[in-house]
C-alpha cells in the first residue's frame, strides 16, 4: 500500500509483533510498567484489578481486566510499543471491538504510555502510513481480512 501522505497514524516497526531475525529484535514494552499504571488506574478507578495475562506467541499484546462498578474492562498493552487500547472484553485478537477510553484512562499515559482511543483504533488501513509492513505482514492482513490500525496492533497471526 502507498504511503498516504495525509495519513494521521504511522505504523513503526514492530507494530504487528512479526519479527524478522535479519531485522533485529523488536522494541518491548515492559509488563512491569504495565502492571504498575494498571494498578494506579484501577485505583483511579475506584477498582481492582482484576485478571492480568503477558504477551504469549502468537499474541501481539499484553491483557489485563479492571473492575469498577460500573463493570469489567478489557485493558491492551501493545507487547513492542507503549500503547494501551480498551475492549469490552479479553480475547486473542481485535478487529474493531475497541471502547473509548475510561476517565481513569489518564494513569496510563501519566505513566508514559499513549492511550489509544477508539476513533485512532477503527481507522481504515488507507488511512494510515503502512509503509514499513513486510510483504508477510501485508498477507497476514489479507489473511485475516483486516481493515484497521486496532486489528494490525492487537493480533494473534501466527
């Protein structure tokens, strides 16, 4: 895909989690830094935390809970960047089942990360800057019929 030159995301290396040796290691974000701002926002929240789960191969991210009153939610940790994204619920893999980030949200980006908010994470992929993707990270996108940034951060390809 062409570089969009009005693109308002650009992927950096690592962003799908593939990795080539002939590239080098990827970039990791560090679960203890996630661990850390997901207990300053669960008391941010007023809550717990509740289910906490490191990146395992295929994932691309780490996975977390956090329970308020107003119920449990799904907290993502991109493995290779500092991004943190909200579902409704902890699966293996998103396309576009993203949540707009909490009130308690600002504990993430206090502790360095970039809070993602749903509207960044259903951008179409034309309109992001996709010109670092490998010719295996372009046919897992096919593969999996992917139309989003979300889907190309938080996967599960193998």
């Amino acid at each position: 895909m062409a570089v969009e030159k009005n693109a308002v995301f650009t992927l950096p290396r690592g962003a799908t989690g593939f990795f080539r040796p002939k590239d080098g290691p990827l970039p990791e974000s560090d679960p203890r830094a996630f661990r850390a701002a997901l207990y300053a926002a669960a008391r941010a929240a007023g809550g717990r935390v509740g289910e906490m789960e490191e990146q395992a191969y295929p994932r691309s991210f780490h996975t977390a809970t956090v329970v308020e009153a107003a119920g449990e939610r799904a907290v993502l940790c991109h493995a290779h960047h500092p991004w943190i994204a909200f579902a409704g619920e902890r699966r293996d893999w998103y396309t576009d089942e993203f949540r707009s980030p909490p009130p308690w949200a600002g504990a993430f980006a206090d502790l360095g990360f970039t809070v993602l908010d749903r509207a960044q994470l259903t951008l179409p992929l034309p309109d992001v800057d996709t010109s670092v993707l490998t010719r295996d990270e372009w046919r897992q996108v096919r593969l999996h019929g992917l139309t989003t940034l979300g889907g190309v951060l938080f996967n599960a390809w193998d």
